[in-house]
C-alpha cells in the first residue's frame, strides 16, 4: 500500500522536479548539525519523489533500507565502489549481464580490485574461489540469458561463514518472482528500468540492504561517501514513473508469468528448437530450486535455434514481438544475445558464460499468448524456409 501525500492527501504522489532547495527558517542550522537525510538540499543528494520510490522498494523486497540510482549499472557501481577498496577481491559468477562482466573483469582492475569468476552452482568451486582477501559474492538471481537460477541461501550461507557479503542481482526476476532477502542475500540490485518500471519509458536502478554484516545505516552512509561523487542520481521524473510501476508489478507479472510457461512449453515441443530455458518448465535442471524460491517461473525465457544466421533472421521476421535491446516491459521483446548484448565479449567468454550462438531470449509482455505463438510460428518457418 502506498499513503497519500500528507500536505494535500493526493493518492498519486507528486513529482518535485527541482533540483534545489531553498534554506528556509532552521534549514541551514539542520545541515549544519550533521542531518541529510531530513531535509532537501540539492537533487543529486536526494529528492522526495525519490525518497517516496525507496520506501516502496523496501516494502517490495522485504528490505531494511534503499537507494534509487540512476540506472541498474549507477546501482551496481555504487554497491561495489561503495564496499570496497583497493585490495579487495570478489567471487563473481561467469554468466552474468555482459556490462556487469565486463565492469568486473576490465574496470575494477584499475582500481586494484580483482575477480574470480565461477559457476555459482557449483558451491565447492566458489568455497575454493574464496581468498582471505575476499570482501563479496556477486551473483545473478535469474543469470541473463542462460536462465540458470542461483541457490540463494546456500551461497549466502557461504558467504556469511567468511564474513563476505553476498550480493544478488534481481534484475530477471524482480521482487514479484523472487525476494533474495529472505533467503539472506546481504545487497539486492535491480536495474529498475526492466519490470519495476515495467513500461520500456524510465531508466532506474535501486541498491537495498539487509542489516546484518553491514550496519543499518551502510546504504546512507554509501550516499554521501560514494553516490554523490559519481553522480548517478535519478531524476524525479523517472523516479515518479517507476514509483507508479510498482503499483501494478504483482499482477503484470504473474500475467507475464503464465503466458512465459505457456510460450516455453510451445518451443519445447517445436521441430525447429533444440534446447529451451525456463526455470517453470520441469526440464530446468534447477527446477525445484526454483520452485522453492520463486512465485512463479517468471518472464524471461531462452530458446535454441540450429545457428546465430537463422536466430538472425527469425528476430527479423518477427511482427508482433519486438526486435530489441532491453527487457521487463509490457511489450514482449527478443534479442540473440551472442551478437547484440554480449557482443563485445570474446567467443572463448561467451562458452564460458553458456552464451550459446543460435540462442535467443525473449522477455514476455503482456499479449495474449495465442498471438505470441502466432507470431513465433511464422517467424520460425520463415527462418527454416529460409535456410534450406
């Protein structure tokens, strides 16, 4: 539930589109004595209409506080510049989102940060990866595109045996699939910009926190040390238009949800495809892990067509489904991974990552599922006609 805005009771609470304040009656005695959080200074600090957002996303994700950023990669930036110093290493998963990845592998480095990547269903190789040095273990809740899902509260556990704070990654999910929270993820990032907003028309990111290894008051301490000086703060606009996402999250997603199944069921049993995965569907090798976490299978899906030239051109021949980057959003969009978001990353990578040529992924809107097969069906045997 969402409360009205107490100066005029609007059940639609109000975008303040300023960027700054004015420092009216004790407002500068306010700053003075330390206080941030309590009052306005300057939007790149914060913003009501932001503040309003993380209330909602901590309600969302079972957490004890939130900060909204700019974009999902302003969220996972700020967490990871914000935990650690030069020195400090991480255990990461191979597959994760290629930005993220590439972030980990190319960028940190500069900073004396180093990685160890592993395939975090494998818990005896991430109990190896782990150096006294360790200081986080980066993981995908849903990994993007495999759809391979993480056992949350045994990598959390093992985390917490170290002292190391285990961070997940609930972009493919989102809080109406899964709470990663609860099974002791430390830090959930989202990239806001996917289901929470959920309309394809506001970019966002949130960081949120479960105290525990880190103090109550990591994540606000995190916006004056880090977030400031980076400046990946969200406008209030977009905060305003995500806030309004969350209120009809739950039903687009188990809406996006049933016709997910629906569509992978439909793909296993096509001549044209050779693999399917989806954490609903019982061929999923981590299928009862995913039932013991999610609500639902979720959105996401990825299928296998014979080579990256028919995936190609089935995308192209697509009508109803759109051919494009992104995810999460009421309109069901698909891309091949292997030559659009994972691109930049070398062949030997993408192997590593399960990155497959001929893979495609598809994030399922809000369209009667009769007319996505429809329209898959065309697009398949056009791709197959087209090849012989």
């Amino acid at each position: 539930m969402q409360e009205p805005e107490p100066a005029s009771q609007s059940i639609s609470y109000p975008i303040y589109m300023s960027s700054t304040y004015q420092y009216a009656d004790d407002l500068y005695d306010q700053v003075v004595a330390g206080e941030r959080r309590e009052v306005n200074i300057y939007a790149r600090c914060g913003n009501p209409t932001e503040y309003r957002f993380e209330e909602q996303m901590c309600r969302l994700e079972g957490a004890y506080s939130c900060l909204a950023t700019a974009s999902g990669m302003a969220a996972i930036a700020v967490t990871l510049f914000g935990l650690l110093k030069t020195g400090d290493h991480i255990v990461a998963d191979w597959t994760t989102y290629s930005t993220t990845h590439e972030f980990l592998l190319h960028k940190l480095p500069n900073f004396g940060i180093s990685t160890t990547f592993v395939d975090t269903s494998d818990l005896e190789a991430v109990e190896r990866a782990f150096k006294p040095e360790t200081k986080a273990l980066y993981f995908e809740t849903i990994a993007n595109p495999t759809m391979k899902v993480a056992n949350i509260r045994a990598l959390a556990d093992l985390a917490h045996d170290r002292g190391v704070v285990a961070i997940c990654d609930n972009t493919f999910a989102s809080p109406a699939v899964c709470r990663p929270h609860v099974f002791g993820a430390d830090l959930v990032v989202e990239s806001a910009t996917k289901f929470i907003g959920g309309h394809n028309d506001a970019l966002g990111g949130t960081i949120t926190l479960t105290p525990g290894l880190l103090p109550e008051g990591w994540l606000e301490e995190v916006r004056w040390s880090t977030f400031t000086k980076l400046g990946g703060a969200l406008s209030p606009f977009n905060a305003w238009l995500l806030l309004r996402g969350t209120q009809t999250l739950p039903v687009r997603l188990e809406a996006q949800a049933r016709t997910a199944l629906e569509i992978a069921q439909y793909l296993q049993e096509h001549s044209e495809v050779e693999a399917v995965w989806y954490p609903g569907l019982e061929s999923h090798r981590q299928h009862d892990l995913a039932l013991r976490q999610f609500a639902s299978g979720g959105a996401m899906l990825s299928f296998k067509v014979s080579d990256e030239a028919v995936a190609v051109r089935l995308l192209k021949s697509l009508q109803l489904v759109a051919f494009a980057a992104s995810l999460g959003g009421v309109r069901s969009v698909a891309q091949a991974p292997a030559t659009m978001a994972f691109l930049d990353l070398s062949e030997a990578e993408r192997s590593q990552m399960g990155v497959k040529d001929g893979m495609i992924r598809i994030s399922v809107g809000l369209e009667s599922p009769v007319d996505l097969k429809a329209d898959l069906e065309n697009a398949l045997t056009v791709s197959a006609k087209l090849e012989t």
